[in-house]
C-alpha cells in the first residue's frame, strides 16, 4: 500500500502535488500515475450520492508548528512533570446532561422506523438514508464501526459503540446529515467499513474544511502493529486500523491516518479523533503524547518531532485513545449490561458528568470510570489485569491540559 511521499532530493515528506516543485529544496519529482488515479477517485467519489458503478470489490475480500494560541502566554515546557490543579475531581457520573457548559439542543425526531433500514431491526439510525447537507455545517463527523461478521474475533459491540457516539454528537449540536456513519449492516456499499470507505470518509472529513470548523472522526474495530518501515517509530512498528477488508485489501497505517485526516487541517479547525481500538496511543502519528499519572501530574513526551507529516496547515488535531501502544482495549457488559467499548462509555460519561470540563479532567475522569469499573466487576482477563488499558491523549501541539476547556 502507498505511503506518503517523500521527496527525491531532500527526503523530506512533500507538502505539494506531484509535479511541483519541493518546498523544500525546491526538486520537481516525477508524478505517479498510479497515485493521481487514486486521489481522482477519492476526489470525485468522496461527496458525491453513493453510486453502485464504482464499487467493483466483493464484500470482505507541513508547516511548522504555528504559534500557541490560548489565551495566555505561550507556555514553556521543559523536562518534568507539570502540577494537577488542585481541585478534586468528581465522584460520580451521571448520565444525563445538566446546564451550564454543554447545553445541548433537544434530539431531533427519529425517523419513520423500518425493518429495511439502520443497524439492523430497529430502524433507527439510517446513515446511507442521511441527504448530503446542502450548506457548509462546522460540525461534522465521520462514525466507522467494524464488528467483522463471521471472524473468529467478531466485536458485536462496535454497534453500541456507533448509536452510542450517534446520539451524543447529536446532543451536542451535530445534525444528522453531517455525520457520516461506516458499518456492515448498511445497505450502501460506499458505507460499509473497507479500506477504500474508511479513507473516502476520512477525506469527506476534511475536505473544504474552514476556520471554526469542529471535526470528529470516531473508531471502533480492532487495531493492530506493522514492523514500521521508514524508520520513524521509537518502537520499529506502525500502528494500524483493520477495516473490515483488512485480509484483502490491507490495513490503514498510522501514517495514512496522519495524511488524510491531520496534514489537511487548516487554521482555526480543530479535530478530535476518539480512537476504541488496542495499540492506539500513537495511532494518528502526533508529535506529543500526554504522560499523566495517578497523582494527575504530567508531561509531554515527543514523538517523532522531525516527522514533517506530524504537522498540519495550521489547524490543531487531538486524538483521545482507548490505551497506550503496548496496550489492550476492551469491550464489556459491566457499564450497561451489553457490550460496550470501556473508552466510548467512559468518555461519554465524562463529557456528560460535568460542565466546563477541561482536558485533564476529561482524562482523569474517564480513567477512573475504567479502573472504577476494573475493581467492581473484574470485567474480562485482558481488562483487568496488570496491562489494562488506560485512555491517552495526543496532540500536534502541547498545552496546559488543566486549563484549556474540552469542547467538541
């Protein structure tokens, strides 16, 4: 499978099209015919009304870092971990919103429910129904959940994982139109979970995206590591989502991710990745990963910081992860009595549990629904035991977690 390119005389990844000069060193590299084919199909497919003639495959076979732009001053980070803020963090978690902060408008109406339409039989949440908003939204999302049908390691719960995220983003403001939403029990082929759909949706994502534009690209499936071969990962493996056609057509590489999704990003967006998979800490190729400890103390670790594709136009891309690298995720029964990924519930039960959440409290929160979860019911093996997961947080740049506000 394709990779970024770099180019020929400085190696340096290339930040222009093919056929133009480096921004760099300023060599003209030779255009690969094979890589204009696929961003034309990208191009002319990624928002246009799904379409049957182009879906051939059987089923299942950078700029440097802009200036800081909170509202104090740039902060200065040296080695060590940076103090908590001193108040406690809450106890409980309830699962309706209240005021102040996220003041979400009421859901919409469902739609006339039919047998032929959603998830399956209830008829609910209809994506491939969704009519292509004719306006600019701010807010889009991109909802891809893999339950791998027949697979001897099937994950039913990515189903619960999507409605879940589905009526929370909506909550939030999201309209139904602006989320585009990725599983087998579509009856698009176009949205159903393959590496082609999955990349095609992460380009709809970004595409035309504009200053105040939120972002959000959720993940549920199984995630897996790739002997890195460029070089440009501490630990010698990529990490990687498996659509639903990974045996067949490959998996998608962090560095994919990274291309599509992060180096696009204008000034003034912002993009949250919400990522429930395994081996996920550094799954979108971000310069900075977010060492917090039980205490709540942390620091900021560089990853692969003179990776030029770490980087975008000027936008910020967050990535808010189920565990670290070298970690498990799970999926449990324990939180509601069917199956749901830890990360998904844990985070929307934090976002749910207070107003004017910040990052670390997010984090911190989430982490002790997990563990809370982890000492009550045991969950499964992988779960609990000594390399159970703990959710994580990258970004392309660093920041007072403590004090910049959570918002999607």
């Amino acid at each position: 499978m394709e990779k970024q390119k770099r180019c020929k005389g400085c190696n340096n990844y290339l930040t222009v099209q093919p056929a133009q000069p480096c921004s760099f060193c300023y060599k003209v590299n030779k255009r690969s015919e094979e890589r204009d084919q696929i961003l034309e199909l990208i191009n002319g497919y990624a928002n246009s009304p799904s379409s049957n003639n182009y879906y051939n495959a059987p089923y299942r076979q950078p700029a440097p870092t802009p200036a800081y732009e909170g509202g104090y001053a740039s902060p200065v980070y040296v080695s060590g971990y940076y103090s908590p803020k001193p108040q406690p963090q809450p106890t409980s978690y309830p699962t309706t919103y209240g005021g102040g902060y996220y003041n979400p408008p009421p859901p919409p109406p469902p739609p006339p429910r039919s047998p032929s339409i959603g998830y399956g039989n209830d008829g609910y949440y209809n994506s491939y129904n969704q009519q292509p908003s004719q306006v600019h939204e701010q807010k889009r999302a991109v909802l891809c959940g893999v339950t791998y049908r027949g697979h001897q390691k099937t994950l039913p719960a990515s189903i619960n994982n999507i409605r879940t995220m589905h009526q929370f983003l909506m909550k939030l403001g999201f309209q139904n139109a602006s989320i585009r939403i990725l599983t087998e029990e579509e009856t698009d082929p176009t949205r159903i979970p393959t590496r082609r759909n999955m990349l095609m949706a992460m380009e709809w994502l970004t595409k035309g995206c504009r200053s105040g534009d939120s972002l959000v690209f959720y993940y549920a499936g199984h995630g897996s590591h790739v002997t890195d071969g460029e070089g440009d990962e501490d630990d010698g493996y990529d990490e990687a989502l498996c659509p639903v056609d990974y045996t067949v057509s490959g998996k998608i590489l962090d560095d994919e991710v990274n291309s599509v999704l992060v180096a696009p990003l204008p000034h003034g967006v912002i993009l949250h990745s919400i990522i429930d998979t395994c081996y996920s800490g550094t799954v979108l190729d971000l310069p900075y990963l977010c060492r917090i400890d039980r205490r709540g103390f942390y620091k900021w670790e560089e990853e692969n910081p003179s990776d030029v594709s770490s980087f975008t136009r000027g936008g910020k891309a967050i990535c808010i992860s189920a565990c670290d690298d070298n970690q498990y995720s799970a999926d449990t029964s324990a939180f509601t009595g069917s199956a749901i990924g830890a990360l998904t519930y844990s985070f929307v039960q934090a976002v749910q549990s207070a107003p004017k959440l910040t990052y670390g409290d997010l984090l911190d929160n989430m982490r002790k629904i997990i563990r809370d979860a982890q000492q009550r019911q045991g969950l499964n093996t992988a779960f609990a035991s000594s390399a159970s997961q703990e959710p994580q947080l990258s970004c392309n740049k660093r920041f007072e977690i403590y004090s910049e506000p959570f918002m999607l």
